[in-house]
C-alpha cells in the first residue's frame, strides 16, 4: 500500500508550475525541506495519494523554518503588497482560497492526477488567489501553470 502525501493546496499548484513542465526533480534545498522528494513521487505516480493539508505537509517538516508546528519565515512585503508578514499565514490564505476555487477540504483525499484534472477545470484566472503577487509574476505563474497541467496529464 502506497503511503499518502499530505500537501498544502499551494505546495501542489508550485509544483505543478514549477517542476511538471520540464518533468524535473529539483535539487535538494539549502532549507531542508522536502519538495524533491514529493516532486519525485509526483512525476513517478500519477495515481499518488494526496491528502489536503492545511498549515503545514509533508513538504515543510524538515524544512529550518518549520518551527513549533508552522513556518516562521516572513514574507517580503514589498513585493507582496498586502499580504501577511508570516509565511504561515500567507499560506494559509492562499490555500484556503485554492479550496474554495477547486471544492476542497482539509483532509480530503484525491490522487495527483485528480488534482491536476481539478486545476484544468477550475483554475481559471489567479488573480484571485494570488491578488498580492504582481500582475507580471502572476502571468507568468499562469502560464507555466498551463503547462505543468498539460504535461503531467499527457
């Protein structure tokens, strides 16, 4: 029996943004969280399952920020006009905007195929998920958004 990867709605759509297209596992990184490793079960399971998490997954336990149960980075506020300072709380916001806009709850199980079939139906414009990221980094994100889905779903 394979064993469920909990991820926060966002950590997902990153992921899909970020990695999918090129079908890459990136390095390991300097923080010591766990994307590569999640990013490696993606690509080799399409049928993995996903647990919906909010607050924190498996991504961010091993990470040099995950400190008492939550990140305790801070967000750069002038880039992100308008968004919390702590990173937890960003991430919580834009994942709860996520489950509104793909009908999801916290512990909601689906596989990452399903997932993926959920942003191609209902991604729609990110603007409103991501109103405090610049309008030329969310075009971007949307574009390479596009192509994640497409790739992983080919």
């Amino acid at each position: 029996m394979q064993e469920t990867i909990r991820i926060m709605p966002h950590h997902f759509v990153d992921i899909v943004r970020a990695h999918f297209p090129a079908k890459r596992v990136p390095p390991p990184g300097e923080l010591g969280h766990d994307v590569h490793r999640v990013v490696a079960r993606l690509l080799d399971n399409r049928d993995a399952v996903l647990e919906i998490a909010l607050g924190s997954d498996d991504i961010c336990t091993p990470c040099a920020y995950f400190v008492g149960g939550r990140c305790d980075n801070v967000i750069d506020t002038s880039f992100r006009k308008g968004a919390p300072p702590l990173m937890s709380n960003y991430n919580l916001l834009i994942d709860q905007r996520w489950c509104r806009r793909l009908g999801l709850s916290e512990g909601d199980q689906l596989t990452a195929r399903q997932f993926c079939q959920r942003l191609q139906d209902h991604v729609g414009a990110i603007a409103s998920i991501y109103p405090e990221t610049p309008a030329t980094t969310r075009a971007q994100w949307a574009e390479s958004l596009q192509e994640g889905i497409a790739a992983y779903l080919a």
